[in-house]
C-alpha cells in the first residue's frame, strides 16, 4: 500500500527518477547512483547507492563500509531529511576473474568461504540504522545485502545467507524505504 504513494509520486511527477545525477552539498559533489527528487525543488528525498564485495578481496568489505558511512554523510549534508539506502552485492565465487589485464590467471589463496561470507554480512548488519533524520549523518536509513555466486561467465546464483527477519533483507530494504517516505515526505503527496 505504502509503495503506492511512491508509484503515484513518480507518474505525477512529483518525485523524479535519476540515474547517476551529480549531487551537490555546500563543499562537495558526489555521482549517486540513483534518486528519487522532488521535481520542483530537486532535492534528493530518497537516494540508493550500490556497492559490489567480491570476497576474495577480504579488505574491500571495510573500504565498502567506509564508502557506506561517505556516501550517507553527503546525501545527509545535501538534505538532513533525505533516505538513503545501501545496497552490498557480495558475490561468493571463488572463480571470478576480474576482467582487468592485472588480474588475469592471478591464483588465489584457498580460504573458507562460508566464513568469509557470513563475516562479511555480520559486519553489514551491525549497521545502525537511521531512523530519524537528527540521527548521526554517517548512518543509512536502509541496508539490503545481496549474497550470490558469479564466477563471470555463467549467470549469476542467489544465495539465501541472511535470516528471515533480517533487518538487512531486501525486502526489509523496501519495506523501510517507503515507510519513512511516507513519515518524512507526506506533504510532496
């Protein structure tokens, strides 16, 4: 029901749909990758960012995180009210092969992959949520981790790491999105 006040925001064209627009704050700008603005205004209500953690690359699970707590900072900075959500593809192939000349035929370390996964997500949903926009700048409002095998060839696999009543969960990812759309946005409707 709560997505429907999205859907006929975006016909009436009181929200717009923009891909990779560069956002603006008082000292930065910044390429999002997708938002929902006000059509008048343009002012970001809702904003997601995407970010992709191939596991063999243990570090990028903390870089990733810091890309998290950068990109909330300056969607929060550009409007305090603004939802932003994150979404983490961890992709569990140990058979990807980055498609960089570098990386080519590179042999990696044998490790225990579902160790390495259900660290990763662990470290995900330990995110604070950010239920109010006087919360910390540096928090999402709503988190979605994504778990599938893609070694670059053959189409991609889900696989189902999270529990049912994850907060990070997909469906729990939208479910938050147009709630506090609802909350926050009521009058654009």
């Amino acid at each position: 029901m709560a997505s429907l006040k999205i859907n006929t925001a975006v016909r009436s064209e009181t929200l717009v749909v923009v891909q990779n627009p560069d956002i603006r704050t008082k000292v930065a700008e910044r390429s999002i990758d997708l938002v929902l603005s006000e059509g008048a205004t343009k002012l970001v209500c809702i904003a997601v960012e995407h970010k992709t953690i191939m596991t063999a690359h243990g570090k990028a699970r903390k870089n990733r995180y810091g890309d998290i707590i950068a990109y909330c900072n300056h969607m929060h900075n550009h409007r305090k009210e603004c939802i932003a959500g994150a979404i983490i593809v961890v992709n569990t192939s140990p058979l990807y092969e980055n498609p960089n000349g570098f990386a080519k035929g590179l042999v990696r370390p044998k490790f225990k992959m579902d160790k390495v996964v259900a660290d990763t997500v662990r470290i995900f949903s330990r995110i604070p949520l950010r239920e109010l926009p006087d919360e910390p700048n540096d928090q999402p409002e709503a988190l979605a981790v994504i778990v599938m095998n893609y070694d670059g060839t053959n189409p991609a696999l889900l696989e189902d790491y999270l529990p049912e009543e994850s907060q990070i969960r997909y469906d729990a990812f939208i479910e938050r999105i147009v709630r506090l759309y609802g909350e926050r946005f009521s009058l654009l409707r």
